[in-house]
C-alpha cells in the first residue's frame, strides 16, 4: 500500500499594518499638499514680510484642523460618486477624475481658512478678492500634485491603508 503525502506548505502569519503608520502616512501627504498650497495663498494674501512664516504656519494648523475630517469624508464621497458614474472606465482614468474635482473642491476650501486666517472677515470685498487670488494662484499647483498623486501614490496608499 503506497500513500502519498502531500505537505503543504503553513502559510505565514499575515500582520496587519499598524495604525500609526498609516496616520504617519496620511499625515505626510497632508503636509506636502497643505504646505505647499497654504504657502502659496499666505504668499498671495500677504506676501512675503517679516512674519511670512508665522502667517503661513497658522494658515497650515487651521487648514489642518478643517481640511483632515472635510477631506477624508470628501474623498471617500467624491471616489464613490465617480465610481458609480464612471463604472466602466479604468482605475486611473476615475482616479484622475477624482483627483482634478477634489483639487478643486479641497483648494477652495483652504483658499478659505487661509484668507480668513491672514485677512479676517471685516471687510467682505477684500476679503472675497484675496480668496480668490489665493485660489487661483494655487491652483495649477494643486492641479499638478493631484493629478500626479491620484494616478501614482493614490492607488498604492489605498492598498497600504487596507492592509
């Protein structure tokens, strides 16, 4: 009587990738966005005095404050949305979409925080003129790092904030 014996092979233990290190993550690309954009609106709000960096520094915490829960449900909202108009089109072509509305969306609102942190509410028209310059000067930078971030590190930090 002959048996064969298959051995298989134990599969190893599977970790789940800690918390910390995808907040660390989300927290990276929150600055480099936020930083680069608050720093281009402080710049056009203000433009570059003596207390440049502390403009800007405040502008960034109070963004950071409104952007990280605004984003996050925004891009969860904005990726299911796109998802279920655009359902037969490729992951980048709807990751591409994504990103160009949410740049715009997200830009909007740090044009906000920002121009409400260095120009105030007291006057309404130079208040909305700042915005806007900050917002459109912004926005071909913004443009530029989403798109790159959408169609390379968007799908990679999904995977990595699965796991």
């Amino acid at each position: 009587m002959t048996a064969e014996t298959t051995m298989t092979a134990p599969f190893p233990n599977q970790m789940k990738t800690p918390l910390i290190y995808k907040v660390l993550v989300v927290l990276g690309m929150m600055t480099l966005m936020g930083g680069t954009l608050t720093g281009v609106m402080t710049y056009m709000n203000v433009g570059y005095t003596e207390t440049f960096l502390a403009d800007w520094f405040s502008s960034f915490l109070k963004t950071v404050l409104v952007m990280m829960p605004f984003g996050l449900v925004m891009m969860t909202l904005v990726t299911k949305l796109i998802g279920k108009l655009m359902p037969n089109s490729s992951e980048k072509r709807r990751n591409l979409v994504v990103g160009l509305n949410m740049a715009v969306v997200m830009e909007s609102m740090m044009a906000f925080t920002t121009t409400a942190n260095n120009i105030g509410f007291d006057d309404m028209a130079l208040f909305t003129s700042s915005w806007l310059q900050g917002f459109i000067a912004a926005l071909p930078v913004g443009l530029a790092l989403i798109t790159i971030i959408s169609m390379t590190i968007k799908p990679k930090v999904e995977r990595f904030l699965k796991s």
